[in-house]
C-alpha cells in the first residue's frame, strides 16, 4: 500500500509524514521559551540542561520530543503557545 500526504497512517508508513521536520520546530519553540527571560517558567532549567544535552551528544529531535511530551506540553501551556501545542498533538497523533 502506498501512503500521499492526504492518505497517511502511522502504522503502515511514515512516508508522507513530516515527523522530523515536525520536531525540529517543536525544539525551536522550546529554545524561543526557555530564551524569555522576563517571566521564566518552572521548565525553565530544566529544558536548558536537556536542549544542551541533545545538541551534546546529537539526540533525534523527534526522539526527544516524544519522551518529553508532557514536560513539553505543560512548557507551552505555560508561555499560551497554542500553535505549539496543536503542533504537538500532530506529533503524537502521527510520529509517536
């Protein structure tokens, strides 16, 4: 079965998914978040230890993002980045 952009499924193909690419924008709203610093969040450190961490050793974004859902979501919630948190339920919808 050949999966188009308008026909995918996660479970047959990632062809036509752009899970990487998906992740990569995640990771840069993450490093716009944790760059405030006129109100900080609680994530704060914590996303500066593991953006460090990533490039450091040269984890997949797409990895990282997914072990990091929750932590990321309450990161976003936190700074009202609604268009991240629709990016990242895509994310889990079809590359997690």
């Amino acid at each position: 079965m050949h999966c188009t952009a308008a026909n995918t499924d996660r479970y047959i193909s990632f062809e036509g998914i752009a899970c990487d690419e998906y992740a990569r924008r995640i990771c840069e709203v993450i490093r716009d978040c944790i760059a405030e610093t006129e109100r900080p969040s609680p994530w704060q450190s914590y996303f500066e230890r593991k953006m460090v961490e990533i490039d450091s050793i040269g984890q997949d974004e797409l990895f990282f993002v997914g072990s990091q859902v929750n932590y990321v979501r309450e990161l976003f919630q936190f700074y009202g980045r609604q268009d991240a948190l629709d990016l990242l339920d895509k994310i889990e919808d079809e590359c997690c």
